[in-house]
C-alpha cells in the first residue's frame, strides 16, 4: 500500500512548531509494511488543501492528513475531504456527549463552534479521542477507492489514538504478508563520510537489508531496515549486517535503538552495575552535570559535581595545590588529571571525570582556542586525553561533553 502523509497547519508553514508527527508516523507505517512516498504540509487554507489532495488522490492507496480538526473556523480539513468525496459531516453522539460534559464538569461556558468538533464524514470509522475532544476518522473514496485518514494534530491526541485504533485499523487494509523493520546503531567519534566510506562496499551491495547513514547532533547513525514476513524473520536478515558492522566500526558505536542518547546510555550503565561518578568542570560550564542530570533515574549515580570556572576554584574547592596549578597551568593534563581524582574523593563517587580547556573565542595561558583535556578516574586508575576541537565556543563545549560521555561509556565496558 502506497501512502501519503498530509500536515494541515499555517503554523508549520511558518516555523512555529515543527511537523514531528510526519516523522512518527513514517516510522509506525514503515512497521506494518505501509510505503510513505510522499510528505507534504499545508497552510489552512481550503483551496491549498483541496490542490494538496487532489495530488495526493491520483498517486497514494492512502492519505493520512493530521491537523485541522479543532473549532475553528480555520479548522477546515474534514469539510474539504467531505466534500472532495461528496459525503456530508453528521453529528458523531459520543463525541457531542463528550465534549458537553467536558465543558461542564469545568464550569465553563461551551461556545456553539465546539459543536463542530463532534461532526464526521458519514459512513466513516471514528477513533476515539482519549486525550482531546476532537475524533479521529478513516473513510474511503468509493469512487476510486482511495482510503482518507484524518487525526489530530497535536502529539498529545494523536499518537495515542494511532497506538490503539489506527495502526490495528490499517493492519486490516494491508493485503501485503511483509513487514518492514529497522535497526539503528549510533556512533560517536567518528565522521559522516569516513563512516560511510569504510563500509561503502556494504552500501553497494546492499538490497535486502538496506543501510541509510543519518547524520545527528554531531553523532552519526546508521539505518539498518529489512522486509520480512515477520519481525523475527527480519531480525535474521538483519544480524550478519550487524555484526559486519560491529566486527569494522565496534569502536565507535555505543548503542542500539531509534532514541538512544550519549548521556542516558551513561547513566543505564553506571546503574547496571551499581557504581556512580562525579564531575569537575571547567570550560565547559556545567554541560556534563547537565546532561547527566536530565536522565530520569541518574540520582542514582551522580552524588554530584562542581564548575572550578577559575584557579582559586579549583584550589578551594577542589583542593588542588596552588603550586601544581601555578606550575602546569589550568589547561595541563596535570591539571585535569587532578580534578577527576578530587572531584571523585569530594563526592566519595566510584569514578570522576573533568574537563578542562579553552572554549575561546581568545586563547587562554597560551594555549590554542579548541585545545581541551579531559581525565577519567575510574577507581585507581587515571585516563587522560587531549583534543583539539574545531567550531566556535558552543561547538567546542558540546563536542568535549559528548566525548567526556563517550570516553567514560568506553572505559567502563572495556573493564568488562
């Protein structure tokens, strides 16, 4: 089945919000062995919109529009989908009831224009709205057979109501065995074109499974996706790609899954194995306790830890020596070095890791803009690096935090 997805809103043409929910719903198709050829998004404007699915009509099987559906007369997508088919909008009764009591379970006034988020194209099947007022609804174009799925626009209602009616809904319409699933692996350390480079003979070759690099938040991803009669039977055909991947690029891939990130991957495994870590920051601000700290759960392993912005810092509330500071400088492996192992004892965590540097824009003690050490104190044993970043001071900070992670994940599984 060939599909087409349709985004109904003005204030995605603008840039007010993104059109995230195209992007979800590719993936929920993709999974049920639905083809998306096309994405297209539209203002709220009832010509534009009709142009859009009359384009659609000639060249999808189905036609998934979100948005549009709200009280407003600019809510104007089933009254043109209505009338594109020649099909009137009746009073759906569940939904009125709904939303009369809605509005007086809260004490407020119910405008008549409400009303028209109850109405339905007729002969159509309505999916509850759980999470709003608005019904989704599917219906089909007699005449040429074409299936319109209209939903919500806001995430909220519509993914939900995707989960638990629209996807089983769909699964009755596809008349195709096959499924398709994917794979992701993420990487770290490691560029876009080197990556792709060292495995384009993979690339190549490939057909079933096919590989897609994605380039991310200075991170790169590979797409793994086979077509199978079964997920199970399309892990298997995805399994000797993975391990070819692994057994050339092992090194920099830290994890598996469409969603997975430097940080979470970080705190699930310092969590696994019941050990936690501190940190002491220098140029870059408090990025590393940040992203450690917006994983839910990381309480668990990190007591804490500490910005010495500055030598007296570093000296008073780390408790390094004005000497040693003095002598290789805040921008030394010594230095970084020493922040790791005070900033674990000061925290009394099992691991430390600090991070010192020059973010710029103006050199710092002599030493280069992009110049960053970055120490590990896993136990007793020490880890130090230096990089040279390139990027202006955003771009410096951000990549020395995702490598300190990255490093740190490393460390950890090499000790097995």
């Amino acid at each position: 089945m060939k599909a087409e997805i349709v985004a109904v809103g003005t204030e995605l043409l603008l840039g007010q919000i993104a059109n995230t929910n195209a992007q979800y719903l590719s993936q929920k198709l993709a999974e049920i062995g639905v083809d998306v050829y096309y994405h297209s998004v539209v203002g709220d404007n009832a010509q534009r919109i009709r142009d859009v699915l009359q384009r659609a009509r000639s060249r999808s099987e189905l036609i998934i529009l979100t948005g549009g559906l709200g009280p407003t007369e600019d809510d104007l997508t089933k009254d043109v989908v209505a009338e594109l088919i020649g099909r009137p909008l009746v009073e759906h009764r569940p939904s009125m009831e709904k939303i009369v009591a809605f509005f007086s379970q809260y004490g407020i006034p119910m405008t008549e224009n409400n009303r028209r988020q109850a109405l339905v194209i007729e002969g159509g099947r309505v999916f509850e709205n759980r999470h709003g007022l608005a019904p989704g609804m599917a219906v089909q174009d007699k005449q040429d057979g074409v299936w319109f799925v209209l939903l919500p626009g806001p995430p909220k209602e519509m993914k939900p109501m995707v989960e638990s009616d629209v996807l089983p809904f769909l699964l009755s319409l596809v008349s195709t065995s096959q499924i398709i699933h994917s794979k992701v692996l993420h990487f770290y350390g490691i560029g876009e074109s080197i990556l792709e480079d060292k495995i384009k003979d993979l690339i190549r070759q490939q057909s079933n499974p096919t590989i897609a690099p994605l380039a991310g938040d200075r991170e790169v991803k590979l797409r793994l996706t086979a077509k199978a009669s079964s997920r199970e039977a399309a892990e298997q055909l995805l399994q000797p790609l993975v391990e070819e991947l692994y057994r050339r690029l092992g090194k920099y891939i830290y994890a598996e899954g469409e969603h997975a990130r430097l940080e979470q991957v970080l705190v699930d495994e310092l969590r696994r194995r019941g050990e936690t870590v501190a940190v002491a920051e220098s140029c870059t601000g408090g990025r590393l306790s940040g992203a450690l700290t917006s994983v839910p759960g990381s309480s668990a392993v990190f007591p804490g830890g500490v910005v010495t912005y500055s030598l007296a810092t570093k000296r008073d509330v780390l408790g390094i020596p004005q000497h040693d500071l003095e002598q290789y400088g805040t921008v030394s492996r010594q230095t970084a070095e020493a922040m790791a192992t005070h900033v674990q004892r000061l925290c009394r965590a099992t691991h430390g890791i600090a991070v010192t540097g020059v973010a710029g824009p103006h050199e710092l003690e002599g030493q280069p803009v992009g110049l960053v050490w970055i120490a590990w104190r896993l136990g007793d044993d020490s880890h130090v690096q230096q990089y040279r970043f390139v990027g202006d001071r955003e771009e410096i900070q951000t990549r020395a935090t995702k490598t300190a992670m990255f490093k740190m994940i490393q460390l950890l599984r090499q000790k097995g």
